[in-house]
C-alpha cells in the first residue's frame, strides 16, 4: 500500500464517486493499479499530485491534439471568459465552429451541437429512425459509440475492459432492434443487409474502431457499407468522435474517400471542453426540431466557452502541415514500439492513422474484436505499469488507442521508445 497523494484522493474518492472515478476504466482496475490523481499539463507532459512527470499518449482520451494548455485555446478561452461562462441562448461562437467543420467535412451541410459523444451518436441514431421511419440499427462488435441504451451492445472501451458483455438496466427490449454484426466483416454484412436491409434504419461504425484498441477497415469494408445503405434507403452513420479532425484534416471519411450521411463529432472539436456535434445532409438535419419534429435538446449545448476551445483548436489544425507533422510524429512513436518489440522477441502488432495509434501483444493480425480479445493482456498490464512507473502515460486497456499530438517533441518519443525498450526485455 503506497502512501502517495494519489492513493490518498483515490481512497477518499471513493466513499463519495461510485469506484472513485467518473468515467470506469480510470480506475485502472484491468491493468492492476490505481489511478494517478493529475494536478497539471503542460505541452505533451502531465504531471500527478505527487510531483511525477509523465509524457501524455492519452490527452484526455483525445481532445488535446494540439498538447495541454496550447496558447491559442487558453487566449479564446481568457477572451470568452470575460462575456460569461453560459446564456442558454444563442451566440455567434456556434455558427463560427459549424463553418469550421463544415468547411473541411463536405458531407456535412448542418450540424448540431450537443455536449458528449454519447449525446451526439444516440440523437444521430433518433434522427436515422425518424427520417427513415424504420427502427432497425446496425452496429459492429468492439465499436463503442457512448453509453446510450441502444448503442450499448457488445461495445467496446469500457465494456471491453470490464469483460462484460452489456450492461444491466439495458432492457431486452430496447435493443431488440439493435444488431451487432463482426467488424471488417464484407459478407456478413451483405447477407444481413440481402435480408433484413428494408427495416435497417441506420449503420453506425468507427471508420477507424478506437475503442477495441485500434483497428483500421480492411479495403472494401466501408466501401460495401456505403454501398448497401443507399441500395436499401438505410442512414450511414460516420461515429467520427475519436477520428473527427484526428486523423486527417477532413476526418476518416475524408482520408478513405466515403461520404456518410450522417457523422458525430466530439472530442478534437472541443478542444478539451465538453463538446458533441452530429451533422450531415440538409435534408436529413432538418428533420431536427424546431425544423422538424425529432427532439433533441441541451440546457449547455452550444456552450460559449466550449465552442471557443473547439475554435481555436480547428483554426490551428488549419493548416495541412500540421497533419503532415502529427503523421510523423505518430509514425516515429509506433515504429519505435515495433523496433523495441521485435528486438526483445516480443510478438507486437502496431499501427496508425494519423495521429491515431494502437498496439496488441499478440502475433496474428487484429481485423475485429474477436481478434482483440485474443491478445495477451496480461503482457498488455506488465507493459502499461512498466512505463508508467518510467513516466510514459498510457491509456490503461488494450481496449484504447493512443493519440500523439503536435507538442509531442523528437526528445518526448525518443525518451518513450528507449524506456520501452527496457520494458520489453522485462516482459
Ligand atoms: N471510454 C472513453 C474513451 N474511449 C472515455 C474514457 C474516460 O474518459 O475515462
């Protein structure tokens, strides 16, 4: 038993908060340890309450590309602060971020803001079934998309961490229309859409999965999705929440050349405040109340503050050296992982899109989250407690990704690789 300042938040916390932590796999509960309390960030780097340093490959699970405490988000911030912090009424900021994403995202035309990505995905999903006027959505196993009841069938992240399968207080029959077919699977999908297509409202995937670990779409996967949801009138459904500006400057859809019809957002858009946004065609968006009659709603969507820091951070992701940069970085980190692997004799799978990134402990190519779930996941733990106690912090399950981001400097990866390095040879 440590008596660091962590332990000690961590054991008060948890009289108070259910595990201690408001969101489950913080409790670190799958890699065998306990949370780190954090008292700052700065750049690449946070730092714990007691005073350790640790270089960032979380960033708040992604938001925080350009680095903590960026200059052009603390300044917008500074700026807005000074109006107020929330009017529950419209102002310019909103129309500026949905230009933003507009501008770079051209399957979206109109965007609402909302507060999460759980929100975003599951009014996405309400709008696909009021549009379509059909109930059946399709999902694919180890893609999470929130904690929304219907979404929440063999998820991945948290659930996965857990093991567990779904989640009581679920019922039966909420999601009975709810299917959850393999990921990267062509033909299945195919058959079930040959049977079923006519009653499928909408498909919603990760077009690059973030939350089994990450898994990239074999060729012709979202190629097929795209094509058999307009054969059968079904919505396709972009969860871009953890890829939305991540990946590429125009997000997954922009890298690999498909158009959904809708997309959601989070994360990158709110720059490290809490933002969702789902968008897509006009005639689709407009069936959203008060335009239309499918109702959605938020007391802080829209959030002055919050469409600030989603503002500035899209303003700097402007340029597309930027993503050029991000690429490299992430290529350097991942390459790195695979070289300390190999040269430890440690079967590792590696790889990224963008500035997205992901690593199993296992020798046989990762295409879903079957295959996820195969790899060694105590290796996973010893390696995550290894660097941490080095002061790499990563995220803690294999059922994550890792995010690199522009602060990220050549000594930050150089340092990761080297304690890697040290760490695989005690694996
Ligand atoms: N499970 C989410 C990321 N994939 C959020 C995790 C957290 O915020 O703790």
């Amino acid at each position: 038993m440590s008596n660091s300042k962590s332990d000690k938040l961590f054991n008060e916390a948890k009289c108070v908060i259910p595990g201690g932590v408001n969101s489950p796999v913080r409790a670190c509960g799958s890699v065998g340890g306990q949370p780190l309390f954090i008292q700052r960030g700065d750049k690449a780097k946070i730092w714990d309450v007691d005073g350790n340093a640790y270089i960032d490959y979380v960033l708040s699970w992604g938001p925080l590309i350009l680095g903590h405490r960026h200059p052009a988000v603390i300044k917008k911030l500074e700026q807005i602060l000074e109006s107020g912090t929330s009017f529950g009424a419209p102002t310019e900021l909103e129309t500026i971020l949905a230009q933003l994403v507009i501008d770079r995202v051209p399957s979206v035309e109109k965007i609402r803001m909302v507060n999460s990505g759980t929100e975003a995905t599951m009014s996405a999903v309400r709008l696909a079934r009021g549009y379509t006027k059909r109930d059946v959505i399709i999902k694919f196993d180890g893609c999470y998309h929130g904690h929304a009841d219907t979404l929440l069938v063999a998820a991945g992240s948290g659930v996965a961490t857990l093991g567990i399968p779904g989640s009581p207080g679920v019922p039966e029959k909420v999601i009975e229309n709810t299917l959850s077919l393999t990921f990267n699977d062509v033909d299945e999908f195919i058959r079930v859409m040959e049977k079923i297509g006519d009653q499928v409202a909408g498909v919603i995937l990760e077009p690059v999965a973030g939350n089994m670990g990450m898994v990239k779409p074999v060729n012709g996967f979202l190629e097929t999705l795209r094509e058999y949801t307009s054969k059968y009138g079904a919505v396709l459904i972009f969860d871009e929440v953890m890829t939305g500006f991540r990946v590429a400057k125009d997000s997954a859809q922009g890298l690999f050349g498909i158009t959904p019809d809708l997309s959601c957002f989070g994360k990158v858009i709110g720059g490290g405040l809490p933002v969702g946004a789902y968008g897509g065609q006009k005639d689709i968006m407009n069936c959203i109340a008060p335009e239309g009659s499918v109702y959605q709603a938020g007391t802080l969507s829209g959030n002055p503050l919050a469409m600030a820091a989603g503002i500035a951070t899209l303003q700097e992701l402007e340029n597309d050296e930027v993503y050029t940069l991000l690429e490299a970085k992430t290529k350097q980190f991942i390459t790195g992982l695979q070289h300390a692997a190999d040269a430890n004799n440690i079967p590792l799978k590696t790889g990224h899109v963008g500035s997205m990134a992901g690593f199993f402990f296992t020798d046989a190519d990762v295409s879903n989250f079957d295959d996820a779930k195969k790899c060694d996941l105590k290796r996973f733990a010893k390696f995550y407690r290894g660097m941490l106690e080095k002061g790499i912090y990563l995220a803690p399950s294999q059922f994550e990704a890792c995010f690199v981001s522009i602060a990220h400097t050549n000594e930050d990866i150089e340092k990761t690789i080297t304690e890697a390095n040290e760490i695989m040879a005690g694996l």
